[in-house]
C-alpha cells in the first residue's frame, strides 16, 4: 500500500510540474528584458509549493511563528535540512528570497530549470572558487535588499538531527549586517529519507519560524562561533519541539 501511495504521490508532483513549467516559462521569457531580479519566478514557485503542500495527502504541516518575519526586512534565512522536500515546504515562508542550492540541481530536470529562470545561486561544494563566487553574489542580494535562504548544514541529515553548520551563511549576515532568521523542520525526514524515493505518508511536519538574530545580538565576531552558537540553539528548539509532541 506505502509502494502505491509512492507512486500515486510522485505522479501528482511531476504532473505538477508539466503542468505548471511551461507557463512560467513562457511568462519568464516575456520579462527577461524588463525584470532583473527574476521575482515572478520566485513568487510563482513559492505559490506553486503552497498549492503542492496543500494537494499532496502524504503529510499535515504545522506552521507557525510567520508573524516573527518583518516584512521588507532582508534576512539571511537558515534551515535544518532533513529531505529534499524541505525545499517546498519552506517556500510556504511566502517570503522573497534567493536560494542557494548545490550545482548538481542544476541537472535535475525542471527543478535545474526553475533554479535557472528564478536567477537562484548554485554552488559546487568541492570548490573554493566556486564558494567564493557563491558569496560575493550572496552578499549582492543582500545588499540590494532581497534576502538569501541557505540550508547551512550543506547537505540532508541522514538522522533527522541537526548537523554541523557551515560559516558561509554567518560569515554573509555579518558582512552585509543583516539578521539571521533560524527555520526549523520536522518530520520530512521519515517521508522522503535521503537516499530514498519511497514516500511515507500520514505524517505531521512541524515547521518554526525562530525568533531573528539581529547583528546587535551576535554572540561573537567569529563566524564559526556564531555557526555553533545558532546550531546549538536551534537543536535545543528541536529537542523541545519534539518533547512537546511526545507529551500530547
């Protein structure tokens, strides 16, 4: 039955997007000229991944704290990181941002194609040129006012647990001067683990938003420090998330 619920749940997401991809396309195309920062795409697909969270009967997500996100604020946004589905339920943010996503997506098709036409930042993990680009580009979004969502982590959680934070994500809110606003997730892990295409289902997803760290606030001008003392605390938020579910 779970084999089936797979199958039935990854035809309604490709369906999805053959519906839906060549009418962005074609709105992309007609204001390539006119709009720098791609933010039709953006919106589409954030509304596109609302529209999928609602459709798909795998999962009941939770979300809560939106009222702690400023609007017209730009944030470095952060997220643990447990499975490729992360990537639609944190769009339900309605939030306008870049992600940045590593350069194997790009070959993906019609997720590489989106990350293209929405002008998102790729990265190739293994080089340093690559991440320095990476960054300078980042800290030009920032400073032009469009915030940037990254998965410090740099890759899925094979536990479900926190892993360690990387400092590019730091390292950029203390150069640009912005705030970090922490997101936290649970329960798609058990839906789509990584390394895996069978689906669960019947599951609940709890997303956060955590209150933001304003550069006031930073603990530390260190980066890595900075990258400890967040992952330290939204690990604590984890442990008391899930306590709380225990307890119900």
């Amino acid at each position: 039955m779970n084999i089936l619920k797979s199958v039935v749940a990854w035809i309604i997401a490709l369906c999805f997007m053959v519906l839906f991809f060549p009418l962005t396309f074609i709105i992309w195309l007609m204001l390539l000229p006119f709009e720098r920062e791609r933010a039709f795409v953006h919106w589409s697909l954030v509304y596109q991944s609302v529209f999928l969270t609602w459709l798909l009967p795998i999962w009941k997500a939770d979300i809560r704290g939106r009222e702690k996100i400023i609007k017209g604020t730009t944030y470095v946004i952060i997220s643990n990181h447990q499975s490729m589905l992360d990537t639609i339920l944190i769009n339900n943010l309605r939030y306008r941002y870049k992600w940045i996503s590593k350069i194997e997506n790009e070959k993906v098709p019609f997720i590489g194609w989106y990350l293209k036409m929405a002008d998102y930042i790729s990265v190739n993990r293994g080089d340093e040129q690559s991440k320095q680009a990476m960054l300078e580009k980042s800290l030009n979004c920032l400073r032009r006012g469009t915030s940037i969502m990254i998965f410090p982590e740099g890759t899925r959680s094979k536990d479900n647990e926190i892993g360690f934070y990387k400092r590019g994500a730091f390292q950029l809110a203390m150069q640009a001067n912005v705030p970090i606003l922490p997101v936290l997730i649970d329960g798609t892990g058990g839906i789509l683990p990584k390394h895996g295409l069978r689906v669960g289902n019947g599951y609940h997803i709890n997303i956060r938003i955590l209150d933001p760290i304003l550069p006031a606030s930073f603990v530390t001008e260190n980066p890595d420090e900075l990258a400890k003392w967040v992952h330290d605390s939204m690990a604590a938020e984890l442990k008391s998330l899930r306590a709380g579910d225990q307890a119900k």
